[in-house]
C-alpha cells in the first residue's frame, strides 16, 4: 500500500485542482481568467506525467523528448503570431 | 558474375521463402512490411503520374481539349494529393527505410514489429478512405486551403479523415524508427559508426514525429468546421483563414524534408561505395541532416508572402528561408569532395545518384528565388514553382528513390537486374525530366499562372516541349519497371555484395534470412573505409 502512497497524494492533488478551477470560474478576472485556467490545466497535466506517467523516473534522453516538443509549440505560437500581430 | 548466370530458382529464398497471402499480410518481418510499402507507394506514383500524363497532355494546346475544367481541377488535385501523400512521403522513409534501417545498425527487426504492421494496414485503411473520396472527387489543389475547403461540396471531411489515419502511419513509423536507431544498434556501432542514411532517416522521424500531429489537428479542425459549424477558419464566424495556411504549412514545410532527407541519405551510401573513397564530411553531412530538420521548423512562412499574412512575418520568415540552404550546400560540397580523386564507376545507382546531385542544386537555387520575399511576390503561383518543386521532388527525392531501388535491388530481391535496360532508361528519365520541367521556369518567368486549364497561345511553343517531354520522362519509367520486373521473375542470382559495399547489409545473403543475420554482426569501424589497398577487385 506504501508504494501507492505518493499516486493517491497526487490523485489528491489533482482533485483539489479540479476544485479550485471550478472555484476560479466564479471570479471575474478579466483577460486572466484565460491565463489562470490554463496555469492550472498545465500544473495538472505536469503531474499526470511526471507521476502517473513516470516522467519523474526516466532518463534525461525521454525527459529530453518530452520536453522538446514544447519548442515546436512555442515555434507555432511565435511563428502565427508574427504575423497576427503585425497584420494590418 | 558468370558467362551463363545461373537464374534458376535457389533452395534458400531467405525471408520470402514463405508463400501465400496470410504470409505477408499478418507478417512482422520488417522486410516484408517494407516491400509492401514499395509495391503501394509504387503502384500510386504510376496512378498519380498516369494523372500527370493526362494533364500535360491537355496542356498540349491553350484552349480547351480533353476534359472539362472542373476534371481538370479534380485531376491536378489528386495527382499532387496522391503523389505526396500516398507516394512521396512514405516512399522512402516507410518502405526502403523500413527495409534497411535494421540491416544497416545490424539487429534483427525494428524496436516494435506489431506496430509497425498495425502501421501499414493503418495506411492503407487511409488509402481505402482517401480513395473513396472519388465519389465525390476534390478540386481544391492539395492544399484544402479554407475558405473554399471549408464551402465546398466535395468530400473534403472524409479525405481529411483519410489523411489523418495516413498521418498516424506516419507518426508511429517515425516513433518506431527513432527507438529503433537509439535501442537496437550492434555491439560497437557508436553514433558516429552509423551509416549516414540512418542519420538521415533518424532526422527524418524526427520530423514525422513533430509536425505530423499539426497537420492531424488541422484536419480536425476543418471537418469540426465543415460539421458542426465552428469557426475556426472562417472570418464571418471570428475565424482566421490564415490559420489555416499556417497550421497547413506548419506541417507541410517540414514535411519536404521528410520527403528529401532519406534521399540524402540514399545520396550519402552510394557515392562513396561508387567512387570507392570514404565519405568526405561524416559528421558534417550527419549534422547537417539534423539541421535541416530544425531550420525546416522556422520557414513554412515562406508558402505565405502574398496571401496577406503581415509584412514583418515576411521578412523574417524570407530572412530564415536562406539558413536552410546551409546545410544543404554543405550535404552538396561534401558529396562532390567525395567523388574528387575518387575511382568512379557509372552503374545504375551512381548515375541516379548523380542526377539527384545536378538537379537538386538546380532545385535548391531555386527555392531560393522563391524565398527571396521580393521576387516570390513576381513568381509566385506561376510555373517557375511548378518547375522548382519538380526539379527538388522529382529531381531529388525521386532520382533518390531510383538510385536506393537500384542499389538496394539485388539485396531485396536476391536477383540482379539488367544494367544495359537500366542504364537506357536512365538516360530517358533524366533527358525526359529535364525537357518536361526546364521550359516551366522559363514559363514561369514570363508569368504563365500554374493551375489554369487554360492559358495564353503565346506560351504554347514551351508547353508542348514540356508535354512531349513527359512522354520520354514515362517511357524511362516504364522501361525501369519492366526491367525490375523481368529481374524479379528470371534475373541472374545477385551475389551477397555485388558493389563491394562496407555497410552490415551486405554482410547478410541477398535475399537476407527472416531475421536478418545468422549472427549478429560486431562493428569494429565506421562504415566508409573505401579504397584501402587490400580491398576485393572488381568482379
């Protein structure tokens, strides 16, 4: 049962997150609420796959891999919005 | 090879000793996933170049002839759609990488072998769906730029939803292939051990792995548009059709790297072999594929100069464009320093290899033009492209193709293929390819639009020179084919290492055995040590 331990903590976690998004949905934030509500969505999925999936465990090569393709998100994002930006 | 070669059938076929249907089509032997691939990808470049034919023959004459416009449109769509999707982009990488890659690193299979055969069959559901569309055939050029993808009646949704499942052929072979190379290689084959068509194909997933996701989303994206409404594309719903251009390209831009890289790598194994010298630039030429797939990352903006995107996007992506010359010309200068000095031979494969080598630099330039922000504005959407993409397509990954087909044939097939046809056709591929595609950039300069079923009388001369062009281009092709195919019935037994080659694969018997090496190999060198003097004479 020990070993499971840290996966219910995390299960926690995750449920008390769920909660404070629906919480954070109440409040008014203006431009934020965007901003705060994918904050908590990517602290989630951090903790599905640095727990659930292991990430946490594995060798730099496949931390490597996983975090590279956020440059590529990046890539997209930067890329668009050079040109949404500037539009005239 | 003998006076009288022996053509009878041997006792040991090696991996196609087995016969029968059930025999392929559930097999995991990753050689034969790879032929699979070579006879699908093969059989749509002949439906797609059939198109092609089609077309030029139209072209023949500036009025209208043949087929109605709307045929038209629906033609040139499915060919390019065809010849990209179901020819070009798995042609290498998907069947001879699948093939080689683990006879090259010397293992026994790929990383996974039941999904690589789930791979295949996805690819071919993808196939069975895009071709359904058929019904209801697409005339939206292969780009399904919105808004008109996203209004038009033709089965835009389930060609999206055929593609996608292509896509994820796509990804899981490009996943499979990058385990692959990183988990499965011999004992003593270091990273700088590797034979440089497995740097080239590890960039190669790289990619597929990467942007191939972006074009699934895209897809995705169009059909909930097209379904349910939502406005992600179009302005009148808060949507931005650029995005659409952007997401495409995003894909689309590195995807030719997917599609030139391998040839590159093929490149990269024959010189050397067929000018007996060692690769001159190994870890140039292996970085700069790595390098290539990264730049490729940062210009799809380039597609986009005058569809309105803003004009500082412009500038940098034109600014970027030219970093991915570097590592081309760099691939380029270190294959031509190879054959410097070098004891050439002109077999089949060498003289395809060159071919790739003299076009894509034309092809290469090229692209350069259109990446110069200020002259695309002049050729953009007019033949000049037309010519510039066939020339690094057709004239590279193409010429690539044939040379790998050629090179790699006896070991596939345990057979030896005519070199006296192979060398004829290979002069009418490339005068015919020359001929069919030269007078486009003159076509283009004068400002010949592409994609119009017709145009003006002035620019026929230059049309008909290109159409008569594409029949010799076919009749190469053709007589390629049928010499593959009578070699495949009664050529004379390939010996284990007809070119004399230092990579593992041809270590194995040709045909290899079902798991590729009796004993696997120990790599003690890197694989180019061409031209040392106690090396075996010519046969």
């Amino acid at each position: 049962m020990a070993a499971y331990k840290i996966y219910f903590v995390v299960w926690g976690a995750l449920l008390v997150l769920t909660a404070v998004t629906v919480a954070v949905s109440y409040l008014n934030l203006g431009l934020w609420n965007a901003t705060v509500a994918l904050a908590i969505a990517s602290l989630k999925a951090g903790l599905v796959a640095l727990y659930f999936m292991h990430l946490r465990h594995e060798i730099k090569l496949v931390l490597g891999f996983a975090i590279f393709p956020f440059l590529i998100l990046g890539l997209i994002l930067v890329g668009t919005l050079v040109d949404a930006i500037y539009r005239f | 090879m003998a006076d009288h070669p022996n053509t009878s059938l041997p006792e040991d076929r090696g991996y196609l000793s087995e016969h029968g249907f059930r025999s392929w089509a559930l097999t995991m032997d990753h050689k034969r996933i790879g032929v699979m691939y070579i006879w699908t990808t093969l059989g749509f470049f002949v439906v797609a170049g059939i198109l092609a034919l089609l077309l030029r023959l139209k072209l023949l004459v500036p009025g209208p002839a043949l087929f109605s416009d709307h045929t038209y449109n629906v033609l040139f769509t499915m060919h390019g759609a065809m010849m990209i999707f179901l020819f070009i982009i798995p042609a290498i990488p998907s069947a001879l990488g699948n093939f080689f890659i683990p006879l090259l690193i010397g293992c026994r299979d790929v990383a996974f072998p039941r999904l690589n055969l789930f791979s295949y069959w996805i690819f071919v559901a993808g196939i069975a769906v895009t071709v359904g569309t058929l019904a209801a055939p697409m005339d939206t050029g292969w780009t399904f730029y919105t808004p008109y993808s996203a209004q038009t009646s033709a089965a835009v949704t389930a060609l999206s939803f055929g593609l996608f499942l292509i896509g994820m052929s796509s990804i899981l072979t490009g996943l499979n292939f990058i385990v692959t190379i990183h988990t499965m290689r011999a004992p003593g084959m270091g990273w700088y051990r590797m034979p440089l068509f497995i740097w080239a194909m590890y960039a190669t997933s790289v990619i597929q792995v990467l942007s191939t996701p972006v074009i699934g989303i895209t897809f995705l994206l169009l059909a909930a548009e097209r379904v349910f409404g939502i406005g992600f594309f179009d302005p009148a719903k808060g949507g931005d059709p650029l995005l659409f251009q952007h997401f495409f390209w995003f894909y689309s831009h590195p995807v030719v790297y997917v599609m030139i890289l391998p040839a590159m790598g093929i490149v990269s194994e024959v010189v050397p072999v067929f000018a007996r010298k060692p690769i001159f630039g190994y870890k140039a030429i292996a970085y700069s594929a790595l390098a290539i797939a990264l730049i490729g990352f940062l210009v799809w903006g380039h597609h986009m100069f005058v569809s309105g995107m803003s004009t500082v996007a412009g500038v940098i992506f034109s600014f970027l464009t030219f970093f991915v010359a570097v590592p081309t010309g760099m691939k380029i200068f270190n294959w031509i320093a190879t054959l410097y000095k070098g004891s050439i031979t002109f077999e089949s494969p060498m003289l395809y290899a060159l071919s790739f080598i003299f076009l894509f630099i034309i092809g290469g330039l090229t692209g350069l033009f259109l990446g110069a922000l200020a002259t695309d504005v002049h050729v953009h959407d007019t033949y000049f492209l037309v010519a510039h993409f066939h020339y690094t397509m057709m004239g590279g990954t193409v010429m690539g193709l044939f040379a790998g087909l050629h090179y790699w044939f006896p070991k596939m097939t345990g057979r030896m293929f005519n070199e006296t046809w192979a060398k004829s056709a290979w002069w009418l591929v490339v005068s015919g390819f020359n001929v069919t595609f030269f007078p486009m950039f003159i076509l283009g300069m004068q400002g010949m639009p592409r994609r119009y079923a017709e145009y003006p009388a002035k620019y026929q001369a230059l049309n008909v020179v290109a159409t008569v062009g594409s029949w010799f281009l076919a009749l190469g092709v053709i007589i390629m084919f049928a010499n593959f195919i009578k070699s495949l019935r009664n050529g004379p037994l390939a010996p284990d290492n007809p070119w004399r080659g230092l990579t593992l694969e041809w270590q194995t018997t040709s045909p290899p055995p079902e798991e590729n090496f009796h004993e696997i190999p120990t790599v003690t060198d890197w694989p180019y040590g061409y031209g040392s003097r106690n090396e075996a004479p010519r046969e």
